[in-house]
C-alpha cells in the first residue's frame, strides 16, 4: 500500500510518533559525535521508510545502514532513497533483527517501535532481541530505543543485565500524564550503553546463565542447546556456500569450454575461407547481364548505376564514419569491457566457535566430539561453586576436567588433585570422582567480566624524556 502511494501520488508515508520524536535522537546523535571527525556508524532496527536515516544522511553522516524483516519496507526505502540527492551511501537491507551471526558492529543502534512489536508476540523471546542487539553494538557505543508500549521501568527490566545493557540516560520532554500518582511519559525513549562485565555462569550465545553447560577448548560456556543450535545454522550455512561455490565453478567451466569451442570454430573458419575456397567465376553476374543488352542499353544502365551510387554516396559514408565512431568512443554499450567477476573463494568446512564472533578473539575451530558436559555444583542461592573448597566460581581461574567434568578452582586442583610430579609429568586425581587425568586434560574456563573486558593484566610502563645535545 506505502509502495503503490509513493509511486502513485509521492507520498512517502508517516514517521512512527511523530516528527519530534524522530528529531530528538538525530539530535542526541550530533550532539555526541563530531562528525567532521568522526563518522559514525548507524543501524536503524526496523527502518521502515527509512525516514531517520534520510535524515541523519541530509546531516552529513555516511555509514548509514537499516534492516527490517519486511520486503517491502526495504523496497519503499531504496525507491525513496533514488528521488534523494543526498542519500545514495544509505544502505538498505532484507533482514530478521533476531540474527547475529553477521560481524557487522555499530557505533549507534536505533529502535523506534521495532521492539513494541517484539513484546507483543508471544512466540518471540525479548531477551533474546536484546542479547541479538548487544553483539552488533561496538564497544563503547549507544543504543536508542523508543517504545510506546514499554514503561521505563519495564525497559530496564528486559535490557539491564549483566554483559547486555545498562541505562546511560532518558530523552526527556515528550508529553506526560498523571496515574495513581505517579507522572510518566506518552512516549519512553532511553539511551542504554553495553555492559562489559559478563558473569561467569553466563552463556556466550544468550547471556543467560548456562543451562546443561558444555565448554570448548579454549574454556568458552555455553548451553547444550545454543551451542547445538548455532552448530546447525554454521552447518546449514556452509552447506549453501559451498553449494553456490560449486554452481559457479560449474559455469565458470562451463563458459571455459565455450570459449575453446568458439576459438576452434574460427580457426577452421579461417582455414577454410582461405585455404578451401571455391574459385571464383571468370564473370560476374552483373557482366553476364550487361552482355545481353544492346550498346545503347548498357550505356544508359551504366548511367543509371552511376546515378544510384552518387546519390547513395553521403549515406554510405555517413553511416561508416558512425561505425567509426562508435568503436572509438569507450562508452558506447558494444565497447563496454566485459565485468571481471571476482572469483569465489573455496569455502571452508570449518565450524568457528562462535565465541570468536562474539568477543573479537582469535579465531579457532569447533567441533561437537570436542564439547565437554560439565559437571557443576550449586549452593543454596543457586550459585555455581567449586566441588572442593566450595567457594563461588567468580574471578579466580576454574578448571575443569575433559575426563569427568567436574569444575573446580585451579587452586584447589593444583593443591589437593596433584598426585605424581615426576619427570616434570604432572598427574592429577578429581577427588570427587577419583578419575585421573593430565595437564593436557584440563581446561582453564573463561572467568567473570571476561566477555568484553580483560583483567588481572595491568602492565606498568615509565617513560622518560630523552635529552639529544
């Protein structure tokens, strides 16, 4: 319907609560970066008409981007975006906002509605909206949301936890109404910062605390059934990759064997026109006519020749010249080079731990045989704790064993697991299941405030000034 009135009539539709609303975050976003210094980058969640980004793009920003899971919102946007002078660098984009598997980050993420639709459908989950949003967000950078549907208070319910969000500020002066006593806004619009600080019992993929806990290599948490899950979508995402790479091997091949079959083709073409051509008749056939007519017809046919050759003359050079001149003008669509196309890259098989994605860090590669279950030991407050000295599993190192699973401080095991230290060959015994194992057995779990931030890493450096004579 917006597609057709815009086509129609130029409408390019409403601005979701209005036009103050929408000038108040373009507003808050100049207000904190310098864009002739800085040009940040913004992802408009659920841009519908594109509206916000066009007027960030009228400001001078542009790494614009918006998504939305409607086809023909994205199609609205893109034909508003080409009537547009100044918006060609905003890019538009199909997209489901619950998927975060792309890299992209961003300086600013904008909402505007987008959520209030997430909240009310049953079937969609809000934590995971938000824990989606989180990974596209850079470190250090801001989170918009306007809802009319949400009070701050619920907002802060739903955002602010540990390693997603934590509220920076409101956007203050919408209108307001009285209930019970208490003021609030029609509209509740709130800037919301990334927390750094992940717990330690958090999952990587849902940052909700670890259910079923398996573990990686590298001493990554997850919950059975995100890491099974995300393993299936890397799956399913190779599997088309390598699909589409062996179509376009098929063509490119293909074209190959066309080309060689062309080359031969004009090969024996030109052998044969040379080599292999009938020799040509004594006369013409235009001879054998002049020879039946008298002399005073052939005389007046030559002149009629003639006559026809002097009139047709200018059009026949005319139309060489233009021959001419289209194959020195480069623009001309038969003088185009053909596009080279960038040739695809074998895909890899590899799954990635999506802990690699997440959390910036070095690559490295996951397979499900290599997954341990763990086993952990909760207290009263439902707090994962170590199985020797019972204490909570925060910020000290944790290991856990790739024999039995048991999770213990490093401490302890390096105290009361050690059994043999010979020949610098180090054997351990988990005093919960008396299993033995080796260093090369355990596996140092990733602790508290790990996920986005370091610590225990603080260096010292002194600086001198150097004196030159």
């Amino acid at each position: 319907m917006e597609l057709r009135n815009f086509e129609q009539f130029g409408d390019d539709g409403e601005v979701w609560f209005g036009e103050d609303v929408q000038k108040k975050s373009v507003q808050y976003i100049l207000k904190n970066f310098d864009i002739e210094k800085q040009q940040p980058s913004v992802l408009d969640v659920g841009t519908g008409n594109g509206a916000f980004l066009f007027k960030l793009a009228k400001k001078g920003l542009q790494n614009l981007k918006g998504i939305d899971y409607s086809e023909f919102s994205i199609r609205l946007s893109e034909k508003i975006r080409s009537e547009l002078d100044y918006a060609d660098h905003v890019k538009f984009e199909f997209q489901n906002a619950f998927e975060h598997l792309d890299q992209q980050q961003f300086d600013v993420i904008h909402d505007k509605g987008t959520f209030d639709v997430v909240v009310m459908n049953p079937d969609l989950d809000n934590h995971d909206y938000a824990v989606s949003l989180r990974y596209r967000l850079k470190k250090g950078g801001i989170f918009i949301i306007t809802s009319c549907n949400c009070t701050s208070e619920e907002l802060d319910q739903i955002f602010q936890k540990p390693g997603v969000f934590k509220k920076k500020e409101e956007i203050k002066g919408y209108k307001s109404f009285t209930f019970g006593g208490v003021v609030g806004q029609v509209i509740q619009s709130q800037l919301e910062i990334e927390d750094s600080q992940k717990s330690f019992d958090q999952c990587v993929l849902c940052l909700s605390k670890v259910q079923e806990p398996m573990v990686c290599k590298k001493g990554h948490l997850f919950c059975k059934i995100c890491i099974i899950e995300n393993l299936m979508k890397q799956k399913k995402q190779k599997d088309m990759e390598i699909k589409r790479y062996l179509r376009e091997q098929e063509t490119i091949s293909q074209q190959k064997q066309e080309e060689v079959q062309k080359q031969a083709l004009n090969k024996i073409n030109t052998f044969e026109s040379k080599e292999l051509a009938m020799p040509q008749a004594s006369l013409t056939s235009k001879q054998i006519k002049l020879q039946d007519l008298s002399d005073d017809q052939r005389v007046q046919q030559e002149q009629l020749e003639e006559m026809q050759k002097k009139k047709e003359g200018p059009t026949v050079k005319r139309e060489d010249q233009k021959q001419e001149w289209i194959k020195t003008s480069f623009w001309a669509p038969d003088n185009v080079p053909a596009l080279q196309k960038e040739e695809m890259k074998a895909p890899s098989k590899k799954l990635i731990c999506p802990a690699q994605i997440k959390e910036s860090i070095e690559e490295h590669q996951i397979k499900m045989k290599d997954l341990v279950n763990l086993k952990m030991e909760q207290n009263e407050q439902n707090e994962y704790i170590c199985w020797i000295c019972k204490k909570g599993l925060v910020h000290q190192k944790i290991i856990a064993s790739k024999k039995c699973g048991h999770v213990m401080c490093k401490e302890c095991v390096t105290k009361f697991c050690l059994v043999s230290n010979k020949n610098e060959e180090q054997r351990f015994q988990c005093n919960v299941c008396d299993k033995q194992f080796e260093k090369k057995d355990m596996i140092e779990l990733k602790e508290s405030g790990s996920a986005f931030a370091s610590h225990s890493k603080v260096e010292a450096t002194i600086q001198k000034p150097t004196f030159q004579c």
